[in-house]
C-alpha cells in the first residue's frame, strides 16, 4: 500500500507539472491573444485615418480639377474675344491701321497749327 501510495504520489506530482506547464502557456497565449488584439485595434485606427486622409486629399484633387475647368472655360471665353491674329504682312484691321496712323497725324496737324499761329502771328 506504501508503494501505491507513492505512485500515486508521483502521478500527482506529476499532474500538477503538467497542470502549471499548461496553465504558463495559457497565460502566454492569452497575452499573445492581447498584444495581437492592440495591435488589430491600432490598424484598424490608423486605417481609418488613412481613409479620413485619402477622401481629403480627393476632395482636394476633385476641388482643384472643378478650377483648372472653371479656368479653362474662362481662359476659352477671354481667347474667342481676342481678335483672330492674320498673317505678319497683312494688317491685322483697319482700326490697327488707324491707331498707327493716329499718333503720326497728331504730330503733322500740331506742327501746322504752329506754323499757322507764325503765320497770323
């Protein structure tokens, strides 16, 4: 009954071993279990603000594109009321033609007025 005793004993021992190993690596695991659920609920935050950020930035670029288009169309309005441009030897109008001709003729008409003022003079 000794021996029984002792074996039953050692089979104690022995479960109690294996219970406390088992209960180390629970313990483990259940750290793991913790890191790994910090680290998921890190990413899913970071990913979140990934997301806030990229919809941002396309607002940004969407905003940008509607005024390069905005400034398209009126860069197209300013260009279709610009006079047509026509060969360097053709003049461009008679109006052209006028304003160069304008500043010549002030000239010859106020060197006559002086010479019509010596004259009466």
């Amino acid at each position: 009954m000794l021996t029984e005793l002792e074996t039953l004993s050692q089979n104690i021992g022995k479960l109690i071993a294996i219970s406390q190993r088992h209960n180390e690596a629970r313990v483990a695991l259940e750290e793991q279990l913790a890191h790994s659920r910090a680290e998921a609920e890190a990413t899913r935050t970071e990913l979140a603000m990934l997301r806030e950020e990229r919809d941002a930035l396309q607002a940004e670029r969407d905003a940008l594109s509607a005024k390069i288009d905005d400034a398209q169309v009126r860069l197209n309005a300013i260009l279709e009321k610009l006079p047509r441009a026509r060969a360097s030897s053709e003049p461009t109008s008679q109006v052209d033609q006028l304003d160069l001709l304008e500043p010549a003729q002030q000239e010859v008409e106020a060197g006559s007025d002086a010479t019509r003022h010596g004259e009466n003079a």
